[in-house]
C-alpha cells in the first residue's frame, strides 16, 4: 500500500512538502489507514482531522469518541462536527447516500477554508471505484457519467485510488492500527453494499481478473472522453448563450451534430448551470434530443432544472428564474422616475417640444394633449388589446408578442402603460397610435423606460 499510495501522490502531485491538508476521517478503516499514511509520510505534512456524524445510527457518538481519541493519540487537531442528514434527505428528496455525500463534501470544502488547507484528502480507494462504475452503470449514466472518480479535483484527493481493500486490511494488520466497522456496510439494503457483497464476488468467479479488467476498461474511457470533451467544448462554444444562470442552445446547430456531441453539449449547459451532474441520467439526455423538436417542449430536470423550446433554441434555467412577477398598477409621475420594483425597471417621464423627440425602442414620444387621465403602469393581463403605430384596427397583445418573437417568459416582464382609455405603451417595444405626435401636436410627453 505505501508504495502504489507514494506513486499516485508524485504521478499526479497531489501534495507538496510542508503543505496543510484536511483528512476525512470516519473511523473505518479506509480512513485510518489513510491517516496513519499521511501522518508517517515524509513529507512533513500539517494535518487536520474532520470527523462528521451524520447522526444516523445509535453507535455513531461512539465513533466519534474512538477517532477523537485515536486522532489525540497523535497529537493532531481535529473538528468534530454533527449534521441531520436524515432530515437534509427529506427536504431535497435525496437517499441517504446521496444526501450524507453532499453534506459530507460541502462541509469539507468550508472547513478546509476555515482551517486553511490546501488540500482535502479522501479515503476512497481501488474498489471504490470499481463499485462506483457499477452503480452508475446500473442507473443509466451516460459514457461521460462512466467516467473513474478523479485523483484529483480542486482541492480533493485521493491518494489511495490504486490501493485495494485487501492491500489495505493487510497494512492496517502490520501497523496494529485500530478502527471501527460500520454495521450498515454489512446490510444489502444498500446498492453499494449488495455489489459488493453479492455482484462483484459472483462476477469474480467467471473472471477473477475482472477487477483489473474494469479497471483498465475505465481508463480507456476516461481516455476517450478527454477527446470527445474537447470537441464538445469547442461545439458548445460555438451554439450556445449565457446569461446569469440560463443558457440557449441554437436548435438548428446542436440538430447537425453526431448523437454522442449532441449528448455532451446538452450535458455542458447543464453543468454550466448547475455545477454538477448529479441526478441527471442518461434518460433525461435522451428526452431532451427526442422531444425538443415538439412545438411545444417544457421538461423539469432534476437539481431545480428547467428545459424548454423558445422559437429557435432550447433554453435551460434554473426554476426561480421562470417565476411571474406580481404586483398592483403603479402610477406615472408626470415628472421624474417613477419605480417599478416587482419588475425591477423604471419609468422616468417629462414634456418637451416635438422638435426634440428622439425616437427609440426605449424612449416613447407620445402626444400629451391625447392622453386622457393619470398614466398607470402594469403588467400584461388577459385579453389585452391596442393599435400599433401605424394600423388602423387594434391587435391582440399576445399576438403582437408573437409576431415580435418576444420569448414567452420575457413577456410578463414587460411594462405596459395605459391611461382611462388603455394601453399607450408597450414599454420597450411600440405605442399605440392613438397618442401619436403629429403636426398638430403642441407638447410632447416623453417616457424612457430604465434599468434599475
């Protein structure tokens, strides 16, 4: 074990002399073999010990106890920390697997800004990967999602990737080094467990080299994808548009690719998105490329994801950023800036001469003698009518909109001023013609719609 844990710390230089690292330490005997290595490495190394009690099983203030104690023994600091995960499960509707990871990395990451280290080292090790390739094997993961866990990302590493269980056991034997099991790591209930249990030995004795086997099979994956990645990038540049946490894909340009870049450049956006992958299967992908080209496409992804079809692209948000504003019909002042806060924007009003008007999408010259009552300002409501400049009969609002190609979303987002008689404003986009300046007009009221 010390020499394969030495060869993957220089091959992927996950640490330097001297250097601060945070340790996970549950107490099994992943992590205490992992800890009593790093403690012996001559690296001189400044350790600092996070244990988390996900306060899920009666023995777990035991555990606590016997790494506080083994972790005193060497004379390290060390935090001990308390998280509900059952209750974290529920809420974001997450296994407890899944929810103890999130809970468990978040935390790593916080503490190892607030211990100052540069590094967060995990126990995971040869097995665990094997297992994990099963597992997402199993759901469904796309070839992206098949990939090996990292050795390293950001500040994580895994110094024992290419260490065995079995190597570890036999170093944790040789060095008398204590730990404590973990009574659910012997239930089948869960997936990892009865893969390894159950599958993997099974497997073993129709192939016992299938460990390497699947190991060298996931190299070779991990190779492929690091070139369908940066293909993928370089598409993904070219069709899509960001802004804030929303991205458009151009439909006629991801429709031109192979399956496989069109997989992985819906997956970038997502990620783009999101962070992350997580929850997100191949069979969300797959809906996604089958059902865009429906005229009418809205699908909600896991992680709080929204994908729909607007005109030409495929546009994927996060779901608050889809909410409606709210709020009642504000009145113009007919000097200065008026305030719009449910839609973040502004109004600012004032009179001039007609031969000062300067027209623009954002600046509305209407004719002051015409309006009739106090302006207000609202959002859109049903059955909405005007005439544009220049017709003669009103139009349907939705069907100016439409013509307009406003994407639906934006629309509530619209400013609409009217006076006792109706619309005379869709701000940003056309007036009505009833209030328009002519020869005849003699004073100009002039509303510029502004950002706030």
């Amino acid at each position: 074990m010390v020499n394969k844990a030495l060869e993957t710390i220089r091959k992927n230089k996950l640490l330097r002399p001297k250097e601060k690292v945070l340790v996970a330490v549950s107490g099994g005997p992943d992590s205490m073999a992992l800890l009593h290595y790093l403690y012996n490495l001559d690296y001189k190394l400044s350790l600092h010990v996070l244990h988390l009690n996900h306060l899920l099983r009666d023995s777990s203030k035991k555990e606590a106890s016997f790494v506080n104690k083994e972790v005193a023994k060497l004379k390290l600091p060390i935090t001990i920390l308390e998280y509900d995960v059952k209750s974290y499960a529920l809420m974001h509707k997450l296994s407890i697997q899944d929810a103890a990871r999130k809970v468990r990395y978040k935390l790593l990451e916080e503490n190892a800004i607030k211990t100052g280290a540069t590094k967060i080292a995990i126990a995971h090790n040869r097995d665990d990967q094997i297992e994990t390739f099963i597992i997402r094997l199993i759901r469904g993961a796309s070839l992206a999602g098949l990939k090996s866990m990292p050795v390293k990302r950001g500040k994580i590493i895994r110094p024992l990737l290419d260490v065995s269980r079995i190597e570890i056991e036999r170093y944790l034997e040789k060095n008398k080094i204590k730990y404590v099991t973990d009574p659910t790591n012997l239930k089948i209930d869960y997936l990892r467990n009865r893969i390894r249990i159950k599958l993997v030995p099974e497997i073993e004795k129709i192939n016992p080299a299938f460990k390497d086997v699947l190991l060298k099979n996931i190299v070779l994956i991990n190779e492929d994808e690091v070139l369908l990645d940066k293909l993928a990038d370089k598409e993904y540049r070219g069709c899509s548009k960001k802004a804030k946490d929303m991205v458009s894909l151009s439909i006629k340009q991801v429709d031109k690719l192979p399956p496989s870049l069109q997989r992985r450049v819906i997956l970038y956006a997502i990620s783009s998105i999101n962070g992350n992958l997580e929850q997100i299967e191949s069979k969300h992908i797959e809906d996604i490329r089958a059902k865009h080209k429906n005229r009418s496409y809205k699908q909600e992804l896991p992680g709080n994801l929204v994908v729909f079809k607007e005109y030409d692209y495929l546009i994927l948000s996060k779901k608050e950023h889809m909410a409606i504003p709210s709020g009642k019909p504000i009145k113009l002042k007919t000097r200065g800036k008026t305030v719009i806060p449910y839609l973040n924007k502004s109004i600012s009003s004032k009179t001039q001469a007609r031969q000062k008007c300067r027209f623009s999408l954002s600046v509305a010259c209407l004719d002051k003698n015409k309006i009739k009552g106090p302006l207000f300002v609202r959002t859109r409501t049903n059955g909405d009518r005007f005439t544009p400049l220049g017709m003669n009969e009103t139009k349907k609002l939705k069907d100016f909109f439409i013509n307009q190609k406003v994407p639906q979303r934006k629309r509530d987002w619209v400013p609409i001023v009217e006076d006792q008689k109706g619309i005379v404003w869709i701000a940003g986009y056309q007036i009505d013609d009833r209030v328009k300046i002519t020869n005849k007009t003699k004073e100009v009221l002039v509303l510029e719609l502004l950002t706030c």
